[in-house]
C-alpha cells in the first residue's frame, strides 16, 4: 500500500468523524447537513472548473451515487435522532468494509489476497470491539434504539453500494470533480425532504444560528470523500474502504472528550484491532 494513500485515509477519517460530530449535536440535524453540502458547492467551484470531466462518459454512476447518497445522508440522520453517536458511527462504518469487500469482489474484480482477507476482518472486528458496549446495551434498550440500529445498518448499506459505484467512476474521471458533482446532486434530491419536513423558518434559523458549523461541516463532507476517492485510483477498493472506517477510533476519542461517553479498556483492544488489520492491508496491498 502507497504510504500517502494510508496518510489521505487517515486524515480523511479525522475530518469524517469531526463533520459528523458536528451534525449529531445540531439541533436540526438534516437541516445542518443539507445547507452544509450547498453552501460547499461554491466553495470548491474553483477546483472544479480547473478539472473538466466528460459528464456524459459517467453519468450512470453520477446518478446511481447521488441517490444513494442522498439515502445515506436521510437514512443517517434518522438513525442519529433515534440513537447515541456510540451506537449508530461504530455500526454504520463498521458494517460497512464487509459489505464493501463483498460488493467489490463481484461488481470491481478485485480479489483480496489471503493476507488482505484476514487485514480486513481484524479491521470489522475492531469496528465491532470499538462500538461494542453500546451494541451490547441494546439487550436492555428500547424500541428506539432497535429502530437506530436497523438503521446504522442501512446507512452501512448505503456506504458499500456507493463507495462500490464511485471505486468504478474514478477510474475514468478525476476524482474531485466527480465528488463535487455527486454531492451537489445529492443535495439537490434531498431538497424536497427537508423542505416539506422542516419549512423555511426552521432552516433560516438554523442558519443564523450555526452558520459557521454549517460551512464547515459542507466542507468537510467534500474534502473526506475527495481524499477517500482519491486514494480508490491508488489502491484496491475494499482495503481503501476499510481503512477509511479507522474513523471510528477517532469518534470513541471525541465522544469520550467531548460527549462524556465512555472510552476504557474494551475500545482501546479494539483500536488495537483496527491497527493490526491496517498493518496486515498495508503489508499484503
């Protein structure tokens, strides 16, 4: 594995934990994400324009990825209004490399080596550890948080399914483009959504109120995901996805500093996972 692919992946896990972090703690968390991922348009025009792509050489994949992205962004907000950031981050990114590798392996030709195989499971196994003690909870939770976690899994199948789709696309485009373009739509398809659910006086008042989180959390959206798709053209797919998810880790440090939620000793074995697992795809991609 390219060394600046694992650092991309890394800091692309920092910035996706901090932008979600960020929605779950709104008060109107659909609206926060959806004004997030307008306002960021215009911000990476520029980059945009200074990369060209052949829109009608993808745009199946265009398409086909801003609807299930414009699913995972509803999905996903559902999910956090029903549920903790403990419970529903850990299982939604961590479902997601095994659906990933799946998905990959049938529709991306890749074949994961018998190394990259057993990198992979450690790393979904860790993602478990990590986000374990608040799935455990659930024996003794309630309808909500059964519902939180159909829902974190729909949200993982999102994930695979688009990361799958873009893993494709850019291979034939640039990547930030492609990215700017999928989000904008997605965005553009939600728009009736939040609209008829939340009117114009509750998204102006959210804007008022948090309109500095807004910008950033729009800017973060792109820039993860830029960089995630970036390193899909320098390695397989399904290790990339994997990888990616180290996200969790970072979430169970921000939710333990600034959420008060519990670290300990179980999360700490399960980062341990995810690092050996990383160290195994690295040595085997």
């Amino acid at each position: 594995m390219p060394l600046l692919a694992l650092g991309l992946l890394l800091i692309a896990a920092v910035i996706h934990a901090t932008w979600n972090l960020f929605v779950k703690r709104a008060k109107e968390k659909q609206i926060m994400m959806w004004l997030g991922l307008l306002v960021a348009i215009p911000i990476y025009l520029p980059a945009v324009l200074l990369n060209p792509i052949d829109v009608l050489r993808v745009w199946p994949f265009i398409l086909s990825s801003a609807i299930m992205e414009a699913i995972y962004y509803i999905v996903l907000i559902r999910a956090y209004e029903n549920g903790d950031f403990s419970l529903v981050y850990p299982m939604a990114r961590g479902t997601a490399p095994a659906l990933l590798a799946v998905w990959a392996t049938l529709f991306l030709g890749e074949r994961p080596t018998l190394l990259g195989g057993i990198g992979i499971a450690l790393l979904v196994l860790g993602l478990v550890v990590v986000g374990g003690k608040a799935w455990w909870s659930l024996r003794k939770a309630t309808k909500l948080s059964t519902n939180a976690l159909g829902m974190a899994l729909g949200v993982a199948l999102c994930i695979s399914i688009y990361s799958t789709i873009d893993g494709a696309a850019v291979q034939r485009v640039h990547p930030l483009t492609y990215t700017v373009i999928v989000i904008a739509l997605a965005g553009v398809i939600i728009t009736p959504v939040v609209w008829l659910r939340y009117g114009g006086t509750a998204i102006r008042a959210e804007w008022c109120a948090n309109w500095p989180r807004i910008v950033l959390v729009g800017v973060f959206i792109l820039l993860a995901y830029i960089l995630v798709l970036q390193t899909f053209t320098m390695m397989r797919v399904s290790y990339a996805g994997a990888i990616r998810e180290v996200s969790v880790v970072f979430a169970a440090f921000l939710g333990w500093r600034l959420l008060g939620e519990e670290l300990g000793a179980i999360r700490l074995l399960g980062s341990g996972l995810i690092f050996s697992g990383i160290l195994v795809i690295a040595l085997a991609g």
